[in-house]
C-alpha cells in the first residue's frame, strides 16, 4: 500500500510473501526511483518475499539488515527500502504486551538512531510499520490496534507542524516519493 498507492485488493497483494497474485506492472516507488536514475538498494533482512512485495525487482539487493551498517560505499542519495524482521516477529509470537516484543522494539529503535545519527543536510528517513500487534501475539483482520501502523519521520530540515493524526498506508505513496523529490507513482 505505501509504495503503489494501492490496498491489498486493487494491488493482488494479500498476504505476507505471497506475490503471485499481485497486479503486473503496477507503478511503484521501487520503480519512479528506477526510471528518474535514482540508485535503489533493499535489505531485506533475510525475508526473500520483501523485495518483490515493494516491488523493487530493480536495484541492488543486500541481504541482510546488517550489511545497511558497514555501507560507507553508498552512492550518493540512494532509496533505501530496509526490512528489519525482529519487531514484526516477535510480535507475531509473544504479541505486543510481551517483554520480547518490547525488548525488539528496543533494538529496532537503536537501528533506525544510528541511522538517524548519519542523516545528511538533505537526507530523509522514514520508519513505518505495515500493522500492529494483537497483546497476545499476531493478528487477524480488524482488531482493536491490528490496523494501526507506526510512522515517524527524521530529516535536519524537518519542522514538525504537528501531528497529522491517522493516515491509511495508501496516502505514503505518494508522499514518500515527495520526501525523496521524485514524482509519485502513477497509480498512487
């Protein structure tokens, strides 16, 4: 939803990992970065369905979350799509009232303040999560918290006007490309 602009039943995209019934050739952040030059990199944390599920079938991929951390080689400005599993999976297991869940919470916070820490004049990051947690781990559809998913934005030049309230996923995309100056993808 927030790199097509599109829910899970105009995209085909309906279940974590499985792609095979998503819509071809559907517009995407992945691929407005692709067409405008900009360099595309995917961690994608070991999960291997991340990449077509952004559908960022273009680009580098880099395996694994950890090799984000020694990147000094970066090209100049690139997107890069991260998926950090550990938050997601131990709320999937233990669920979001669990120590677990919020001892991944915590590493995942360290991740995205180290980056946070190297941000350049014109960097932006954005950290988001594609739904939350049952307290007692996973989730099904429709309950209390299950739609609602984290969003936080750092960048030097950012001024906060507020907080925007609640946002569906789909209303990303055509933001984020805004974020990253490059045109929305067409279907957003």
């Amino acid at each position: 939803a927030f790199t097509t602009g599109l829910g899970p039943r105009d995209s085909g995209v309906r279940l974590n990992g499985d792609v095979a019934d998503a819509i071809a050739d559907l517009d995407s952040l992945a691929h407005v970065a692709a067409h405008a030059g900009r360099p595309l990199r995917v961690f994608d944390g070991g999960w291997d369905s991340f990449a077509p599920i952004v559908r960022a079938e273009q680009g580098v991929l880099v395996s694994g979350v950890e090799a984000m951390e020694g990147s000094a080689t970066a090209p100049a400005h690139p997107l890069d799509l991260v998926y950090f599993e550990d938050v997601d999976d131990q709320g999937h297991r233990h669920g979001a009232g669990s120590d677990e869940y919020r001892a991944a919470a915590r590493r995942g916070a360290a991740l995205v303040e180290r980056h946070r820490q190297r941000l350049g004049p014109r960097d932006v990051l954005v950290v988001l999560s594609d739904h939350g947690h049952r307290p007692d781990g996973g989730h099904g559809g429709l309950e209390p918290g299950v739609p609602l998913a984290y969003f936080a934005l750092a960048s030097p030049v950012f001024i906060a006007a507020g907080a925007p309230g609640e946002l569906p996923l789909v209303d990303l995309a055509p933001s984020l490309p805004a974020l990253a100056r490059l045109a929305p993808p067409a279907c957003a």
